[in-house]
C-alpha cells in the first residue's frame, strides 16, 4: 500500500472575491510502513491536505493513487477509501455522539459489514491500544469523560477501522503534557502494532523530529520542503523564514555551539543531546 499525490491544486470559494489558494501544485510520495510528519505555519495548507487523501476533498487538478486507485477519479466509491484511509480530525471527541463508548467505537466497524463478535472483538482491541481499561469505560457516555479520554475515544473509532493509513490531524493540540505524551505513545504502538502508514500533523517540532521518517513542509499552499528530519531541520534559515523552530534539543546544543562548545551534530531528540552532553562532561 502506497499513497502517490500528483500535483494537486484546491481553490477554496474559486471565482468568489474571497477566492484563496490553498494547495498549489503539491506532489509527495508515502510508502508502507512510513511515518510522515507535516509541519507548517497556520494557515500553510495542511489540514485542505489531509482532507484530500481521505477524498472528503476534490482537488481542482492533479491526482492521488492510493494503493493503485486514483480517489480523484470521477465515480470512484468513498466508502472504500474511508475504509483504507482513517483521518481523526483536530478536537475529534466534538464528533463523539453515541450514549456509550462502545457504542461510539463500533459505529465505524459496524458499517464494514462485520458480524457482532468480530465487532466487539475490534472495539475491545482499540480500546485497549489507546491505553483505557475495556471493564471501566465501555459503558460510560463519552461525554462524562476527562477531555484527554474523549480524545483517546474518537481516536480508537478510527483505529478500530484497521485503516492502512491513520491520519491524526494534531491529535495532541491543547492536552496537557501528560496527556500529550500519552496520546504521542499511543500513536507509536499503533504503529508498531499495525505497521501501517501514518501521517500526523503537528505543530510540535520535537514530536515530529522523534516520529517522523519523512517531514513535508508546507508554506502558502506549497510544499516547501520534503525530507527526513536530519535533511529538513538542517535548514534553520529556511524554516525560520517560514515561521517554524528547530527541536528544543537541537536550539540548546546550537546555542552552546554559539558559545563554543565542541557539539556538531544536529541533536533531534532529547536523548541524542543528553547523550552527547554526558560524554563531553565525562572527558577530562
Ligand atoms: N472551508 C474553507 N473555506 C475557505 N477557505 C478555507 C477553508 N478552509 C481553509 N481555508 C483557507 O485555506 C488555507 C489553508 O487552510 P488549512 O486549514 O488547510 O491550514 P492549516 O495549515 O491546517 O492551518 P492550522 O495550522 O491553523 O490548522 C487558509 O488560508 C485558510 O484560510
Ligand atoms: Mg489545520
């Protein structure tokens, strides 16, 4: 399974006096088992993206062939690609509507055409993967839950669906940092355990540089920049002119680069620093 997107253009609103091009001629690759990042300034075209790889949006030109299918054609069934293709949108547990969890989980699962069992079966799998207790929660009513709950909910309706591809569209925005890091693990073990493609929208440069095999960069509608995290955020210029930071770790050894220190490298994780810092304050 592979994703291909061929020079897509989306006009917003076209010919209206508030026409606005949010997708100019864009063109990426993302292959089985990948983990894509996108970054980009607000407004720069990533969630009119992500729209378009699941076809809730048409773009005006250029195509996308997901696993052989191009989603762009004309009659292609969107039922079949929602089926491939999971998207969590930002603040999905708005979208949460059913008077238990169960019930809201196995919506998705329920208009695949399985039976009860392999049903249930999928709702206790997911609940599981994002980190809640099956016996605890399955009954409550989505709405009595804590935010960062609601959020692990909506996005085991969509694991629950066993998409090929699982795109979160900031899925960490506005929890707190133990909620962020649990929902960041939680993203990894579906990967792990899935092996599937994911594509997660961030505006968290650490996350992105730790998850990520390949970052696109989106400014104006255009992707800027595609690479992996060593290529793309050896551009501080670059990023910086477009509104975006290199990783904390890599801001700290830069400034103690600045001042003199012997550090090289461009330190993407935390870890990568610690280690070097401990090997620098051992020599003597
Ligand atoms: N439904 C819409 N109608 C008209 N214009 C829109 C619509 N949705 C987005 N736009 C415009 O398209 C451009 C890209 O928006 P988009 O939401 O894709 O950006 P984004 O990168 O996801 O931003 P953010 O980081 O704030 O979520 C922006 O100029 C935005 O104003
Ligand atoms: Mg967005």
């Amino acid at each position: 399974m592979s994703i291909q997107v061929n020079n897509i253009t989306h006009i917003y609103s076209e010919g209206l006096p508030q026409q606005s091009v949010a997708l100019e001629d864009v063109s990426f690759r993302a292959e089985d088992g990948e983990f894509i990042g996108i970054i980009g300034h607000t407004g720069s075209g990533k969630s009119t993206l992500v729209q378009h790889l699941n076809g809730l949006l048409k773009p005006k030109s250029g195509t996308i062939i997901v696993g052989g299918t191009d989603i762009t054609a004309e009659g292609v069934l969107m039922r079949d690609i929602r089926r491939k293709i999971g998207l969590v949108f930002q603040y999905p547990e708005y979208q949460l509507f059913e008077e238990t969890v169960e019930k809201d989980i196995a919506f998705g699962p329920s208009n695949l055409g399985l039976d009860e069992e392999q049903i249930a079966r999928r709702v206790k799998e997911a609940i599981e993967l994002v980190g809640l207790d099956y016996e605890e929660i399955r009954r409550r009513s989505p709405f009595d839950l804590s935010g960062g709950q609601k959020r692990r909910v909506a996005i085991a309706g969509v694991i629950a669906m066993k998409p090929e591809v699982l795109i979160l569209d900031e899925p960490t925005a506005g929890l707190d940092p133990k909620a962020h890091q649990d929902v960041l693990s939680m993203i990894e073990k579906v990967h792990a355990y899935e092996n599937n493609i994911i594509i997660l929208v961030s505006h968290n440069m650490n996350d992105i540089a730790k998850l990520a095999d390949k970052i696109l960069v989106m400014d104006g509608g255009r992707l800027a920049m595609q690479g992996t995290p060593q290529e793309v955020f050896s551009q501080e210029e670059k990023l910086t002119s477009m509104g975006l930071a290199l990783p904390q770790s890599a801001r700290l050894m830069k400034l103690a680069r600045d001042r003199g220190l012997p550090f090289e490298g461009n330190y993407l994780t935390i870890a990568h620093a610690e280690e070097e810092l401990y090997q620098f304050l051992k020599r003597d």
